[in-house]
C-alpha cells in the first residue's frame, strides 16, 4: 500500500512482518533498502489487502490471530 505522499510502499514479507521502503523519483525513480517495522503474524481469513495505513503513515489497522485459550473465553461470553 502507497502512503498517502506517495513516498513509501508499505507491504508485509513472507514473514508477515510490515515493512517499508522509501521511493523516490528524482532524478530517477530510485527505492532505499526495506526496513522491518514490525513483526507479524495477522489475521489473514481472506484473500487480499488485511491491513490499512493512517493517514499520517504512523498507525496501522490490522487483526492479531485469537490465542486458543482466547478464543474459549470469548466463546463464553457470547449469548447461546
């Protein structure tokens, strides 16, 4: 995903890890080395994008993977 400057392609490796690389396009298009932000793994239970960037390009939204043990408690909670 481009931040919204278009100076930095977020996307997350192998890995799952985010990542990020620095664009530039002058005088040539160019990209610096990616550089981890942080590591993963999210919820991916479709295909596509699973994550969304801030405007800013400092916050982003995506789903961790319930813990078994979580996953109970919250089968608990939920009205039958």
């Amino acid at each position: 995903m481009w931040s919204r400057d278009g100076r930095e392609l977020f996307y997350l490796d192998p890995t799952m890890a985010m990542m990020s690389v620095t664009i530039h396009t002058r005088p040539a298009f160019s990209a610096d080395n990616p550089t981890k932000l942080f590591d993963g793994p999210w919820y991916a239970g479709q295909p596509g994008r699973i994550y969304d960037v801030s405007r800013d390009g400092q916050r982003f939204l995506m789903i961790k993977p319930a813990k078994p043990d979580q996953a109970e408690e919250l089968k608990q909670r939920l009205p039958r």
